[in-house]
C-alpha cells in the first residue's frame, strides 16, 4: 500500500505523463520543452527533476505507464491463456477494446508516431511471446506464419483505427462482434477459425 509521499509522488508523474501525451498531440517530441510540461501539469521545474534528469526519461516512463495500463486491462488469466488462443475471439476483442476507448489519445499517438513509442519493437516481442505459439499450436507452415499475422492483426487494427476516428461512438460489443465475424472467430468463439488454420 502507497504511503501518502509516494501517492503522491505518483500523482505527481501521473499528471507529467499527461502532460506529455497532451503536447505530442500538437508538436514533435523534439520540440517540446521542460517548461511546456510544467505547465500543462500545473509543477514546477524543480519538481520535474525530482522525478527526471530529462524529458526523454519522461518519455520511457509514459511507454512503461501505457504499457502497464495494457497488460493490467486483461484478466490475468485470459493473459496466461494467451498462447494456442485466438486473439481476435471476443474474449480478447473486449477488454482490448475498453483500452482503447479509456485511452484513446495514446492510442492515436502509437500509430501516428510508432518510432517515439518503439510500437515495433512491442509489435515484434508480441508476435514472439504470444502469436507465433499460437500458430505453432494451429500447425501452419513457417513460411505462411507472418502472412497469417499480418492478416489477423493488420485488419483488425484498421477496424479499431476507424472506430477510434469516429470518438469511438459505436459500442465495444458491435466492434467485437464485427472483428469477430469477419476473421472467422465470432459466434463459436473462434472454432471455426481453428480449423481453418489447422488445415493451412
């Protein structure tokens, strides 16, 4: 339990990051300064070198906070049952989704600036850790494997980008569903999906 230095020494960096996505919105990370953060957090510039010798340090913090919020989003059971699993089935589809909605800003900012937030690198150490197994466990060819990714999770995301455009104004259910129908994996919970790779 956070005694109340380090609540609020969190509350502290919470509002920094904040403040960090709020500018990357409107200007290149290499133009936005100290004091710019400062003010949108409402701290001084003492305060941000408490917390950090630069604002690239800020910046790592921010990929570990969004990163965290990812991973906490997901039943840590659903987590541990990753692999061998269909990612697009609605078990996954769902608190996916609330993620995004929740974070909707970030989620802009990955895509518009993938090199910033290493979104490759945590792209890649995905496809190692969870979907490569899952293939694997579906038995499709090496060659075929990042083809199959590719069409999983590049359609899926073109989905999620337009719902994302639109202020994510149609509810998580209809977007699941829709994610789910149209990669095989919807009504019966990916089964159908299953076979099909299980034949490739």
């Amino acid at each position: 339990m956070m005694n109340q230095n380090q609540s609020r020494y969190f509350i502290t960096a919470t509002l920094m990051d904040e403040a960090l996505l709020q500018l990357l919105e409107k200007k290149d990370f290499a133009f936005i300064s100290v004091k710019e953060i400062c003010q949108r957090a409402g701290v001084n510039r003492s305060t941000f070198y408490l917390h950090y010798q630069s604002i690239n340090d800020l910046l790592e913090e921010t990929i570990e906070l969004l990163n965290e919020r990812f991973v906490s989003a997901f039943p840590k059971d659903l987590i541990s049952a990753a692999k061998g699993r269909i990612l697009t089935s609605p078990d996954f589809l769902r608190p996916y989704l609330k993620f995004v909605k929740e974070n909707k800003r970030a989620y802009r900012l990955i895509h518009e600036k993938p090199e910033l937030f290493s979104a490759d690198k945590a792209f890649k150490k995905m496809y190692s850790d969870i979907f490569d197994p899952t293939l694997e466990a579906f038995n499709v060819d090496e060659r075929e494997k990042e083809y199959v990714f590719q069409f999983y999770t590049q359609g899926s995301l073109a989905v999620i980008k337009k719902w994302v455009e639109k202020e994510c104004d149609d509810d998580i259910d209809f977007v699941v569903d829709l994610i789910a129908r149209h990669t095989h994996a919807g009504q019966n919970d990916g089964k159908q999906t299953e076979r099909i790779l299980s034949k490739t």
